[in-house]
C-alpha cells in the first residue's frame, strides 16, 4: 500500500467527525456509468471495450437514479465470466452550504445494502486487493444488508477544485498526479475491514442480472478545511431487465489448439546465452479444445542453472471476422491470463524480463483474418521472445487467449483458452 499520509477511513454505519462542527450537506445530481473494460482483475488482464459499444447510463432526478432496461451488462459477449464488465462511475453534486475555497482534498464512497434482496444487481469490484481473494468479485460477497464498501482518496493529492462539484471517477484513471500517474490513491474497506486498493482506477463497479428488482445507498462525502464534511446520499434502483447478459454479441476469434516445442536451453531468468537443445529433446506439445496436454511434452529445467524456452503458437478461428476492421499491417497478442499464477511458474522471457504478453508487430492482415481456422505467429521463431514453464503447473489448469489489433488501436480478444495439464506434462531433464 502506498503511504501518503494518515488516512481518514470512515466504515459503513460510522459518522464523519472532525474538528469544524457537524457535517454540511451535498446534494447528489448526476450518476454517470459507462461500460469501460471487462475482464476480472489486473493481474489476468483487462480488455477496453470499444467506445462504439459502450453504455454510458446517465441517472439523475428525471428518472428517479432508476436504470433503464439494458443500461447495465454483465458480460461482453458469450456470457463468459472470464468478460465481467466493468463500469465506471461519476458522481457530480452541487452544494448550497459550501463553496469550492471551503474545499480539503478528499472524497469518501459509501455503499449500503438495502434490507432486500440481500445483494444488489450493481456492486463494487476491485481488480486489485490485498488480500488478493478480495480481487475479482462482487464486494461485499454473498451480499448482506447494512454491508458495503467504502473507497476514500487519500487527503495529500490533488487540489480542492478536483473535488468541487464532481468526485474523481470510480475505476477510471481521472487525473494525472505527479506521485500517482494512475489516478488518485485510495484506502478501502468492504463493512469495517480494511483491504489494500492503491488506485480509484481499480475500484469499478459490476452488475449481474438477477431477475429482480434491487438498490443500494451510495453516500458521497468530501472533505473541507475546517476538517467536516459536506456529505449526501442517494438511492440507485436496478429493476428486473436493467442487466443486459452480453454487452455485444460480437463475433470474436476462437482459440482452438495450442503448440510448443522445446528447443532451446538458456538461464532460468534469462535469454542468453542459448545453447540448442538435441533433437531428442526437443519435445512438443500439442492441446486441441476439451484436451488434456500430453505427457512429458513440455520442459522445465535442463539443468541446475538452466532451463527450456519453447516455441509458442496458438491455432484460432476467425470465422465471421470482417477483414477490413483490422490495419493491413496488424499486432497480434497471446495473453496468459490465470489467476494465481506468476511470471516465475509460466510465462514469456524476453530482455531478461518475463511478461504474461506476447507482442508481435507488424503482421499481415491477409494472414491472420482468413474467415477460418489459422495458425498465429511463433513466439521465438518469429521474435526473440520465450515461452517457460516449470513443473508447479503440472496438474493445475491455465488459460491463455488471442488478442487482435483492430482499425482504431483496440484489441478484439478471443474467449479464454484452458490448458489442462496432466500430472507430469513438465518435466526435468
């Protein structure tokens, strides 16, 4: 957690105090939510969604902050929870009791379940945490009424007028500070037990349809000089049809094999220098959909300081893709995206560094959107990237996908691809 500064933590039932007196009011007059990304957390990687296919749903007194039928999505496409939605949320308020030179410099979120249903179609959803199970899911899990989660910027950044009339943005990076380029630093708590969320960036909200009406309080309270508050609450109603299942029905590339081969030996955290494996070691790796990887097809270490960097490429369909969506000359990326499992277990070396992307520039459209199956670019036949693993994967599933570089720069994702590995798919030379 990032230290700046004692921070105010206000739990959900607790009262805002301070040295000033009692608390000024706000009044809350806009609620904006946008469909921004979609994915679980960070870690397993986020996708933006292409503005073309947002849902920006503005509440306000005109509807009653009452959703409107399909305002909200719960997954992008195919009903995959790998694709959760992520929204953004913006609150602006205006104020009678105090002006912008009154302004300290934080603000306080605070969510309330309502007595029923016990959870709410829209929640908090960190995608970063400490503990990390925190990340990923609805907040507070399983719901309850009277729980909630509480996000407070911390008092040391920004400027007073970042906060007057509109707070920084839930799960958006608002505003470039020197000491936080993502975005303002935030304390967390879901009831009154603390959580480590660094950034408003992590902190959006996700909706889930469940067939009835439900609502929550969210509570706005920004910090003056005098050390109150001005704070305001206000109701946001989800009927029974405000979740759509799919944000789009987009049709998207499917992984359908994987391949590897062993074929060369370098340090374990390095790529070089490289010294060509024997044939007979050279062992490959093939996974079609529903299958289990061979084994003994892939290799760990090869020595006591060294191990196998293998080839990586990933068969996928593009089916019912428009060719003239993507750039003549296109970046295709392979991502591992499992929960749990870092870059020292599995993933691609490249300059002495491992990352769970694989980047390649530069292909030709002609050959990676063929309106059917194709074979994708190899990982160190066609870069100098290295694909490693080691055998704490073996018997555990991974996941990885095909991201494809449309017109406008963003990326078109496949569903998630499982890796299941047999007991001993890894092995020591």
């Amino acid at each position: 957690m990032i230290n700046m500064g004692v921070p105010v933590l206000i739990g959900v039932g607790q009262q805002a105090s301070g040295g000033g007196g009692g608390s000024k009011s706000l009044t809350i007059s806009t609620i904006t939510i946008t469909t921004a990304q979609y994915g679980t957390t960070t870690s397993a990687g986020l996708v933006s969604i292409d503005p073309s296919q947002q849902i920006t749903t503005v509440l306000n007194s005109g509807n009653s902050f009452t959703v409107p039928t399909d305002g909200l999505a719960q997954y992008y496409s195919n009903s995959d929870p790998a694709q959760q939605v992520l929204h953004t949320m913006r609150i602006q308020y205006t104020t009678s009791d105090f002006t912008s030179s009154d302004m300290g410099r934080q603000a306080i979120y605070q969510t309330t379940l309502n007595n029923s249903p016990s959870t709410s179609q829209l929640l908090s959803w960190v995608t970063e945490a400490n503990p990390i199970s925190d990340a990923g899911q609805f907040l507070p899990a399983g719901g309850g009424a009277g729980q909630g989660v509480t996000i407070s910027t911390l008092p040391l950044e920004g400027s007073p007028s970042d906060f007057f009339e509109q707070a920084p943005t839930l799960g958006e990076s608002s505003i470039a500070l020197l000491n936080a380029p993502d975005g303002f630093v935030v304390n967390t708590s879901k009831g009154n037990t603390p959580i480590e969320v660094e950034r408003v960036l992590f902190c959006p909200f996700a909706a889930q349809n469940l067939g009835s009406s439900s609502s929550f309080d969210i509570k706005l309270k920004i910090l003056l000089k005098d050390g109150t508050f001005g704070e305001g609450t206000q109701t946001i109603t989800i009927p029974a049809g405000a979740v759509k299942d799919n944000l789009t029905t987009v049709v998207q590339p499917t992984v359908t094999q994987l391949q590897t081969q062993a074929l060369i030996s370098t340090p374990f955290e390095s790529d070089f220098p490289q010294t060509p494996l024997d044939p007979s070691q050279q062992l490959i790796c093939t996974v079609n959909t529903g299958e289990v990887a061979d084994t003994q097809s892939m290799i760990f270490q090869t020595s006591g300081t060294t191990s196998a960097s293998h080839s990586f490429r990933l068969r996928f369909d593009t089916t019912g893709l428009t060719a003239s969506d993507f750039p003549e000359e296109m970046q295709v990326r392979y991502v591992i995206t499992s929960a749990g499992y870092g870059a020292s277990e599995i993933g691609w070396i490249q300059e002495d560094l491992f990352s769970q992307t694989c980047l390649f520039d530069g292909q030709d459209r002609s050959a990676i959107i063929t309106g059917g199956l194709v074979f994708g670019p190899v990982a160190l036949l066609d870069n100098d990237a290295q694909f490693k693993i080691t055998t704490d994967l073996n018997g555990t599933t991974w996941q990885v996908r095909v991201e494809l570089q449309k017109n406008d720069g963003s990326f078109l994702a496949s569903p998630e691809f499982d890796i299941v590995m047999a007991s001993d798919t890894v092995i020591n030379l």
